[in-house]
C-alpha cells in the first residue's frame, strides 16, 4: 500500500532531517529525522501525527519557509527554499488560522496572490469574485474580516489559495478552529474543489476521520518526523478496508 | 452556506444624537477654559489677563498682515521639514536595526543618549557648529524628533504579525509587494501615532529654536512680545501655533478613521 520513490513525484523529500538550536548541544531539538516521501501529482496527501510531531516543520520545507538542517526538498524538481521565487504562484498554503489581512476587504484578500502574479486589476476583480461565490460569499465581497464568522473568513481563505491556480496546495489544519458542522461542510467542498481543479495537495491533520475523509493517501508521522505508516487508498476501497486502515492508524498513533 | 454575520444598524436620529454629545463633549473643556480666562480679564490688569476679545483681535491682525502671517508659515514649514526629515532618518534607520541585530546594538545606545540631551543644548550646539539659520533649525527639529521617530517605527515593524507575515511570504511577493501590501499598512497605525505624538514635542522645540536662533517664526515674535510686555500679543502667537497642531491632529484622525475604517468596534468601551 506504500508509495515508492518516483522521477516525476511533485514533491520529493529525501532524507530529509530539521534540528531547531545548535546541533549537537542539549538544546538542540530534532524535529525531522531523515524522512523520505514523495507525493505524485493529483494526489491528496493527509499527514497525520499527534501535536508535536514535526508535521508543521515538513509543511514549512515543503513550503519553501523553512530550510532542512540537512536532506533534499523539491517541490517539481526544484529547492522551494533556495528558488523560493520561482514558486510564485505554482503553491498555495491554507493555514490552521484564516490569517486575512484585517486591512483588506474579503475581494481584496482574495486578490492577494493575483496581485503578486501582477494580474490586470480587473482580472483580479473577476477571478475572485468568482471563488468567493463559488464558496458561498456572494454579497460579502466588500465586507472586513472583522465582520465575517469564522467560517466564513476561513473560506475567504481557501478562495485567496484556489484563486491563484496553483498546482500544489498545502494545507495545515484548516479547519480544526472550526465547528464541526461547518468543519465536515468545508471539508466535502475542499475535496470537490481539489478533485475538480486536479491539484496535488498535502493537507495536515490530527484527525484520523479527517484524514480518511480528505485524502486518498495517508502518512501517519512518530516523533520526530519518521513515517510510521503509509498507505493509500480510492473510491474502489471498500468500507471492511477502510476500517481496518482506520484501526491500524489508532494502533500506529497509540503505540 | 448561509452564514451571516448580523450587525444591528441604529436610527439616524440617534446617530445624530451621539454626534452631537460628542462635540459637545469635545467643546466644553475649550468653553470652561475661555470663560475662566474672561472671567480672571475683569479683575486682573491687561498685561496678565487681556481680554480674549482684544486677543481674537490680535490673532485676525497676524492672519491678515502678509509679513506677520509669514512668520507663521515659515514655523509651520520648519516644524513639518524637521519631523519629515526626522521620519526619513527614523524610518531607515529603523529598517536597518530591524534587518540587523548588530545595528541595532550599535545605534540603540546612541539614540538613547541623544533622547536625554535637553532642546536647548542642541539649540546651542547648533549655533556654535553652523552658521545658516535655517540649517540650525532643521539640525535641531531633527535632533530632538530622530529618537523618538526612530524606537516608534522599530517597534512598529517589530510588533507585524509573524504569521500574516508568513502568509504573504507564501506567495513569494517581491519587496516592493511584500512593502505595499503588508508592511506599510501594518505599520501605518504607529507611524500615524508617531506623527501625532512628535508634532506636539516639534511645535514645542521650534518655538525654543526660533527663540534662541531666528531672525522671524512664531518664536522670534513671542520674544518681541515678551520684551513688550504685550500678553494679548503673546497669547495671539502661542495660538497660531495651537491651530496649526489642531488643524494637523484633525487631519491625521480623518487619515485614521479613514483609513482604519475595517477595525472591529466593541460596544462596550474601555
């Protein structure tokens, strides 16, 4: 059920470590040990683990905000951290919090990464009218963060990481501020949207229905950052496999 | 999907209502403080309560005689000259502490030695160290406003959200971009109050400067008025100094409610 290695991979981790402090003193503190994965493109990738696990440390490599300590990092084939400018535009991150610009409307935080493409103002206009209505934000266009529900702003986000048309998106818990209605209705239509728009995500969680509801693989992460299970699955996979994955990841995190 | 985000619109007579309190509010320290001058003018002799009447008087004479309302230009050009040249200054340096840490342990010392030199020692160690006037005065507006200017921008840049940072770094904006669309409006509300708090000590220093060192502004004229004994005339001096600070604070808190109009209020105030 595991992924091996492929040339083509859209990202490519390859033994990849993270220390935070000085290596090698008593405050050093490993985050990442010599991990390897790839991910194929089209593929949804859930990262699950237990808080502290190194999770976030990976996002941000992946992401190109954070530089391994050693290992290799590529991202369709290239360094995000060392040819960090290159991915402008080609990777789109919906973070745990909404992190709106509390200065800019709802339309203008989704214009945000249009603007950074430099996009003619009025292309930008339509793109992002467009995603706020395809989230269910018609009429909220010119409204601040401060006047939306959380809900509604964390879709502002999602529309800001789509409008962009980024081939890889990364996503790092983010619906875990929600309420769990409004969390399982943005899930099924971050699912649509990803499937719809062929993306390749990494979608990060610490939960395990969340995980099997979002991805179409799953990499549960020991502390530090080691693979302690990998398996995929599809639509074909039956509900007596689904669930026996569902008890062997409880076995793995509980272990 | 239908969430909404309700917010109650109140009456427009109660929105008028709460206006008109606060003008009402806003003017009544003003109106105590002008009666209780009026009131001491009856009982005192001219020269140390004149009438507000001979003073309003006096302010109308400098705003219509063309050489005296230069005066009050040329200390108004000299207050905004030195705080513009102090946030030019400020604000690089500011930049450059905040981008390094050696910088920063080089320059923080010295800056704060320069905030404890008193205006008037640099008054005069710009009379011994220069000879145009002007010069003088700029060197020492920007003196005294520099510190301030500067540790004010610093914690502005310091205080940005590490993580609406991290999100726009996301999406790899060049540093004009990263500048226009995050750092300038998160640091805005600081620089705003930097300007408001620093326009006050200014207007404050250049009288001392114009004092001290000038041949014309709203300082030379008030040392002709000291030497006249003229208290209407003096108060008349100070004033146009008063109405150019309010008429800048003014401007500033209509850039504010302009520009930090997405705010959240709360109701209930502090």
């Amino acid at each position: 059920m595991s992924d091996a290695a492929t040339p083509d991979s859209a990202i490519h981790l390859e033994g990849v470590s993270k220390v935070f402090g000085r290596a090698g003193t008593e405050t050093a503190y490993r985050a990442v040990d010599g991990l390897n994965l790839d991910v194929r493109p089209g593929q949804m990738l859930a990262l699950l683990g237990k808080t502290g696990c190194g999770k976030s440390t990976i996002f941000n490599m992946i992401a190109g905000l954070t530089e391994p300590s050693s290992g290799t990092v590529r991202v369709q084939g290239r360094d995000p951290f060392a040819d960090f400018d290159s991915f402008r535009g080609k990777m789109a991150i919906v973070f745990q919090d909404d992190r709106l610009l509390p200065w800019r409307s709802a339309i203008a935080n989704v214009e945000l990464g249009l603007e950074m493409l430099d996009i003619p103002a009025a292309e930008r206009r339509t793109t992002a009218q467009l995603w706020l209505t395809k989230l269910g934000l018609g009429g909220h266009e010119n409204d601040f963060p401060h006047a939306l529900s959380g809900g509604m702003r964390q879709r502002v986000s999602i529309a800001r990481a789509f409008a962009t048309n980024a081939n890889i998106l990364l996503c790092d818990e983010p619906f875990s501020a929600l309420d769990e209605s409004t969390a399982a209705r943005l899930r099924a239509e971050f699912v649509r949207l990803v499937k719809e728009n062929n993306k390749t995500a990494v979608f990060i969680t610490h939960s395990i229905s969340e995980a099997m509801e979002i991805g179409d693989r799953i990499v549960v992460l020991k502390r530090p950052a080691t693979i302690a299970y990998d398996v995929s699955f599809d639509g074909d996979t039956g509900r007596a496999d689904r669930e026996l994955i569902r008890s062997r990841i409880g076995e793995v995190l509980s272990a | 999907m239908s969430e909404t985000a309700p917010e109650a619109t109140p009456l427009p007579a109660a929105l008028l209502l709460a206006a008109a309190k606060r003008l009402g509010m806003s003017v009544l320290p003003f109106v105590v403080v002008i009666l209780v001058w009026q009131f001491a003018s009856l009982f005192f002799p001219r020269f140390l309560f004149p009438s507000l009447i001979d003073v309003f008087w006096r302010c109308l004479q400098i705003f219509s005689d063309g050489s005296m309302f230069a005066d009050v230009l040329a200390t108004i050009f000299r207050i905004l000259a030195g705080l513009a040249g102090a946030f030019i200054v400020g604000g690089l340096l500011a930049l450059l502490m905040v981008r390094s840490r050696a910088v920063d342990n080089f320059l923080s010392p010295i800056l704060t030695l320069f905030q404890g030199i008193p205006a008037l020692s640099w008054v005069v160690f710009a009379i011994i160290w220069f000879h145009g006037v002007e010069f003088r005065i700029f060197f020492i507006m920007v003196m005294t406003t520099l510190p301030a200017f500067t540790f004010q921008v610093l914690g502005a840049l310091r205080g940005m959200s590490k993580d609406l940072m991290e999100m726009v770094f996301s999406f790899r904006p060049t540093r004009m971009k990263l500048f226009r669309v995050m750092i300038a409006p998160a640091i805005l509300p600081d620089i705003l109050t930097a300007w408001k708090v620093n326009l006050g000590n200014a207007s404050r220093v250049v009288v001392v400067a114009e004092l001290v060192g000038a041949t014309g502004g709203v300082g030379y004229q008030l040392l002709q008025q000291q030497q006249l004994f003229d208290m209407a005339g003096a108060l008349a001096w100070t004033l146009q100094l008063v109405f150019f600070v309010l008429i800048v604070q003014g401007v500033l808190t209509l850039i504010e409610n302009t520009a930090f109009r997405y705010r959240a209020v709360a109701e209930r105030s502090l």
